[in-house]
C-alpha cells in the first residue's frame, strides 16, 4: 500500500533511478522531458484523418505479427508509413481513452471517467484548436454516448440508424465520404471517424456471411488455430480445458455466459472477432479511396489507432475495462502522410494517447504555445526518423467502479497502471501491486516479487499522484450516484449493456 509520505520520501530516493534495460530514450534524457521541433515542416499539413476502431488489441493485426491477413488496408498504410511497436492508451473504458487522444490528458485530469459523460469545463480539445486555426471540422461515429467530445465540431454525426444501436462501418463511412464530397480542393480539415463494429464481435447476427468465411478459410485448420492462440492470447486452461470467460449482456438484455466449452468454441468467437476488423478494414479503404479521389491539394495525414483492446480470453476475461493488462491498453498506431514526407519505419519507442493531442497540433503548424500544455509530449520527431528526447512513462486509470461492475466481478476498487518499454507495475488500491517483466513476459503471466525495480515503479506511480492531485488514490473510487445523461444517450448505453 502506497502511503503518502513514505511515497513523496520514495520519489526523492529513486527519482533519478532508471534501469537502463527499461528506457530507451536518448542518453541523458530525463523522463517527461522533450525539447520543441518542428512538424514535418514549416508548412504543416493540409488534413487529418483520425480513425479509432473501438475495441482493437494490437496483436490481431497482421502487421503486428498476427498469423492470418485480417487488414490488407490497414497493413498497407502500416508499410506506407509509421508503424508504432508500442502504443499505450490511457483507459480501457471508450469514452475516457478517447477524451485522452482528444486532449492529451489523462481521465483524473480531464474529467471524463465514463461513457455518455463530458468534459471538465474550459478543457482545450483537438478540433477546438484546429478550428481555431482555420480546419474544417467533422466527427462521424458509431454510437451517440460519445458526444460529450462534440465540441467544436461543427459537423457531428453520432446516431445509430439501426436497432443495434451503433451504427456499422458501412453506414458511418458512407456518411464521411459524403461529407467528403462538399469539400473543395483546396479544402484544409480535421476528420475524425469512430467504429464500433469490432466492439459487437459476440453477437453473432452482426457478421456479414462474406467475412467470417474469409476469415475461416485465412486461418486454415482450427486445431491449428486453437494452439496458435492459446500460447499468443496467454488462455488459462484447467485440467486441459478452457476456464470461463465471463458473462456478458446480449441483444434480449440477458447475462448470458460465454460458451468456451472447448476448442471449437473459443476460435468460433475469435473468428467472429477477426470477421469483424476485416469488414471494418474493407470499409476504410473505400474511404481512402475516396480521399484520393477528391484530389486534394497539398498534405492529408493519417492517423489510425484503437481506443483500447479486448480480452479475448487473456486473463480469463473477454471484454475490456475491468484490468489493465496490455491485451487492454495496448494499441496500435499508424501514422502516413500522403505525400511520403514521411518515411516508412517501424519505431520501438514507447508512446502514448496522450502524445497524439500535441503530435497533431504540431504537425497542423500551429503553434503549442497558444493552449495550455498536455499531459502527453510530441513525436513528431520519431515520425522523422530522429532520436527520441522524451522518455516517456506510460500512465493509465481503470474507469470507477459502479453497481454493474460489481455485479459483474469487478474488484472494488481504484487500479492504476505505470508502464515503461520492459516493465510495467499495475496497482491496486485494495489487493496486491502486480509486477511484470515484460521483456521476459510479454502477456503478464508470472508477476514478479517486490525489488528495487518496483520500488522505483512505484515511487514513480506516488509522484504522478502528487503531481496530478489524485488526493485519495488508496480508497475506491465509486460511482454510487452516476453522472446525469442524455435520456436517449442513457437508453442507447443500456441496450449495449454498458449500464443497468
């Protein structure tokens, strides 16, 4: 347990203490620190396209190692461009990691803990900044409990137009590409497009025939399959058989648990999973497509990452924003500039949400001295292919805990996550910190007894407290009485079984 004294008195003993195995910034540089450079260049980009596919856990993309081809779109931007190795979101919970990207802060700081809430009053945003400096503005997304982040915008589509209550890939793009076709050549924008598809991947009567049996005949063999997951998904067998996975709510508003009985029905849920990114990457290269075919003058920027992972069996679990464990926070990001202004590499360094707020102001050519500095810190400097000067340390919150999580088996209480390149230290405010190695185990399998290294974890992890006023960080945050919603937003979050 982290006390607060003892904690400050820890800062002071370990501050300057880095295990050299765990940082790989430029030598010398000290942890949150970087020095201001340029964009791409002076001029900066003429568009952004910003694309969060909900629910995404990087290794199930091919271009992060996963066996079988489910994004030949996505990959071919990942070889055009910046593949970023390790991306760490700020949550694991939709509302709140996206309220990160958007501001560069992290949920205790912008205020936006869960799904269908807003921001703190007077928070700076991405499209408000951007608008500011003369970009168009539009959001197209999946589901209405995101317009707490409508600020600014001054189109925002979020209206699902079918019984399930989000909108697919097909209905969301097609409403881009529309918006799209009334912009001038000339045209300097922000657009921003959020898919739920992948979310939905346990209801079955949302998969499109096409895909699953694209994706069954990619896989080949499912005994095959079935041991390739258990080892890279880290799956919990009991006596040769798979344990449960949770329960969770389908479309009759029923708990009903999953059926991981055996083999079969374990890659069954995964191909519904896989089934469902290859429809969401069909449909955002019809939206490049798109894009090319305006011929547009000048620069667009790409920039696709998730807002957090999926269980998937790891860790016994099949959703997400009950843990913290990187199958959670760990996301992919894509960076390509069409104009090839950027080089293709692949960058080791660890990176975060919180940077893409920063990241993109920069590369817009507007200038982070007018807005109130972020949490995170730019790389665009990786993006050109120099050295690192920021070595960053990667925070990430639980969203507080309520009624349905309880009921749910979630653990009562506050967990926090620090992580740097090969550690990570998860933190719980009423059970027992967990420390990994993750250079010797990448799926956080075996934690790790106390050492010094914790010890500097953790004194680290008292000093972001500190730093950010988490005042009662040892005592469960709860949500008894939850924030007022949109009646519709709060029916919309009920039928997906986000509340009761």
């Amino acid at each position: 347990m982290l006390l607060g004294v003892a904690g400050v008195l820890l800062v002071l003993a370990f501050y300057g203490f880095q295990p050299k195995r765990w940082f790989h910034g430029k030598s010398g540089a000290h942890p949150e620190t970087a020095t201001d450079v340029t964009g791409i260049d002076q001029a900066g980009v003429d568009r952004i396209v910003l694309v969060t596919i909900d629910t995404l856990r990087a290794d199930h993309l091919s271009s992060y190692g996963y066996r079988i081809n489910t994004t030949p779109f996505l990959d071919s931007l990942a070889e055009r461009g910046v593949r970023f190795e390790t991306a760490i979101a700020s949550s694991s919970h939709t509302a709140p990691s996206h309220a990160s990207i958007f501001t560069g802060q992290l949920p205790s700081q912008h205020g936006l803990a869960i799904n269908g809430s807003k921001l703190r009053p007077g928070t700076v945003t991405l499209p408000c900044v951007l608008a500011d400096a003369g970009f168009a503005t539009a959001g197209f997304t999946s589901v209405a409990f995101l317009n707490g982040l409508s600020s600014c915008f001054e189109i925002f589509d979020a209206h699902p137009v079918s019984e399930r209550l989000y909108s697919p890939a097909e209905s969301v793009l097609g409403r881009a590409r529309t918006w799209l076709r009334t912009k001038a050549p000339s045209a300097r924008f922000f657009l921003w497009v959020h898919l739920f598809d992948v979310h939905e991947w346990k209801h079955s009567e949302d998969l499109r025939p096409d895909h699953l049996e694209q994706t069954r005949k990619a896989r080949g063999g499912l005994e095959s399959h079935y041991r390739y997951l258990t080892k890279r998904h880290g799956w919990t067998l009991d006596d040769g058989k798979p344990s449960t996975w949770g329960r969770y709510i389908d479309r009759r508003g029923e708990r009903v648990s999953l059926d991981v009985s055996g083999a079969k029905e374990m890659v069954r849920w995964v191909d519904n999973y896989d089934a469902q990114l290859r429809r969401v990457d069909e449909e955002l290269a019809k939206l490049a497509q798109a894009v090319d075919e305006q011929g547009f003058e000048g620069r667009t920027l790409w920039v696709v990452t998730a807002d957090h992972g999926e269980g998937l069996g790891s860790h016994g679990y099949h959703g997400h924003g009950a843990h913290l464990y990187d199958e959670q926070i760990h996301v992919p990001l894509l960076v390509y500039v069409s104009d090839g202004s950027i080089q293709p590499r692949v960058v080791d360094s660890l990176v975060r949400h919180v940077d893409i707020f920063p990241t993109l102001i920069e590369l817009a050519g507007v200038s982070p001295r007018r807005f109130p500095a972020p949490e995170g810190r730019s790389f665009a400097q990786l993006l050109r292919g120099l050295d690192d000067t920021t070595t960053r340390i990667a925070f990430s919150e639980r969203r507080p805990v309520d009624e349905l999580r309880r009921h749910s088996g979630w653990t009562d209480e506050n967990v926090y996550a620090i992580r740097a390149r090969g550690a990570k230290l998860i933190w719980h405010s009423r059970g027992p910190e967990e420390l990994f190695d993750l250079d010797q185990d990448p799926l956080e399998l075996e934690p790790l007894a106390d050492s010094p290294d914790s010890a500097w974890l953790r004194a680290r992890l008292q000093s972001h407290f500190v730093k950010r006023g988490i005042a009662a960080a040892e005592s469960a945050q709860r949500l008894e009485q939850a924030p007022q919603l949109d009646p519709e937003i709060e029916e919309q979050l009920r039928g997906l079984g986000y509340i009761q």
